[in-house]
C-alpha cells in the first residue's frame, strides 16, 4: 500500500498536480505518524516487508485501537500480538475483516494471497501450541506457506518420524518447546534446513520460567539451530518468514 502511495505521490508531483511542499507534508506522514500515544512507523512497509506490528500487552484499548486503525488505514494490514478479547471486539469495530487467534491472542487483518516459501513450525506438547500459533500467524500474515505439527516432544520422540516428508518439503521450521527444550537439537539434527528454536515458559519448578529450555537450545549439538527469546513465537515467526523470502541465489 505505501509503495503505491509513494508511487502516486510522486507521479503528482512529476505531472504537477501537486507541489513539492504539499508532497513533503504528506511525506511526513507516510513515514512516521505521531497520533499522540505513539509515533506509528509506516516506513516500515517499505523497508521490511511488512507493517510495523502492535505489541497489545501493557497498552490500553484506546490505545491499541488508536494504532491500529491508522496502521490499518496506511497498508491494510495489520498483525497484533498478545491481545485479548475486547481489544479484539475494538479492533473488529474498525475492520470487520479482522480475525482473533484465541490461543496465541494474535489480531490479524488482511494479508497478502501470494504466499512464498514454506515454514514448518513445531510444537513439543499442547502446552507448548501459544507459542506456536503465535509463530505460526506471524510467518502466515507476512507472506510464507505454513505447515504446523504438534504434540510430538521428545517423551514420545516416535511420533515425530511420521512427519518427515513435512520436515523435508520445509525451507526453514521453527521448533516450540519448553521444560527440557530438547526438541530443536532432535530437529537440527534431522534435516539440513535452518532450525529457530523457541523456549517457551512451559515447565516445573527447574524449568525456571523457560531459562532452561533456553539454555538448553543455546547450548544444542546440532549445527545450524538458531533460537530466540522465551515465548518470542512472533520473532521466531518473523525470522522464518525473512529466510523464506531470500533468493536462492544472491549475486554479489
């Protein structure tokens, strides 16, 4: 959206239709908006791919939806995380598009159709689907073809052998996993694609919070396993999308 904007801004300005100072007021907008709670990054589109996104928690419903409607407005797109039900209901009000995502309080609306690359993202137990979902809407929205399995940790690792033809179709496959977080080395060690790992907060009292599940994936024997934060299935999902959009081949 914002590159056709930019692309009818300028043809006004080379046609004459508008003037140079109009063209830097509206300038101004395009890149950065300041609607008072936040300065809404619409440049964003145009450097990465993809609209800023609204991290919902800590942020007030006004808040959110002042944001978002502008977002929305600016590119037609919009990724919300760690949202609830009323700020759902709000955001809907603006776009009767928008869809909820319960189990990961995910808010999208819009998105493209042509989907490019294919991200398998993997869950180690039910516990662990919040995080995966949330991986999983994030690299679906930005643009990627998605395939999830779940409930296949390493407890009951044979289950995750039947997914193999999944796992060999993939470009890049995010894991999600906590207590342990053995699942992203079994995985690394299974295929040749990039493997993000995901620890997540899912644990007993020793899990520390997703401390060692995180530890446990930084310090994985398998080569090639990237990981993120805990519970960070938006960053993950983010980076699988980015590695689907590479080229196959970059010319230097």
């Amino acid at each position: 959206m914002i590159e056709k904007n930019l692309e009818k801004l300028l043809s006004g300005v080379y046609r004459k239709k508008i003037t140079p100072q109009d063209a830097m007021e509206k300038l101004k907008v395009m890149m950065a908006e300041d609607i008072g709670v936040a300065s809404v990054d619409h440049h964003r589109h145009a450097r990465q791919g993809f609209p800023e996104v609204i991290y919902c928690a800590g942020k007030t419903e006004d808040e959110v939806a002042a944001i978002a409607r502008t977002i929305i407005k600016t590119s037609g797109t919009l990724l919300a995380t760690r949202a609830n039900e009323k700020i759902y209901t709000r955001i809907r009000k603006i776009d009767k598009s928008a869809i909820f995502h319960p189990r990961s309080g995910a808010i999208t609306v819009g998105g493209g159709k042509i989907k490019t690359g294919e991200a398998l993202v993997i869950s180690a137990g039910t516990s662990d689907m919040p995080v995966a979902e949330e991986a999983a809407v994030t690299a679906d929205i930005m643009g990627s073809r998605v395939q999830t399995v779940h409930d296949v940790g390493v407890a009951g690792i044979h289950r995750l052998f039947s997914h193999m033809e999944k796992l060999e179709s993939a470009r890049v496959v995010v894991v999600v996993a906590g207590m342990d977080g053995a699942l992203a080395s079994v995985v690394g060690g299974l295929t040749s694609r990039p493997v993000i790992g995901v620890p997540t907060s899912v644990g007993y009292g020793a899990a520390m919070g997703g401390l060692s599940a995180l530890l446990a994936m930084l310090n994985s024997c398998s080569s090639g396993v990237a990981v993120m934060n805990i519970d960070n299935g938006f960053g993950a999902g983010a980076l699988a999308h980015k590695i689907n959009t590479l080229p196959e081949k970059i010319s230097r």
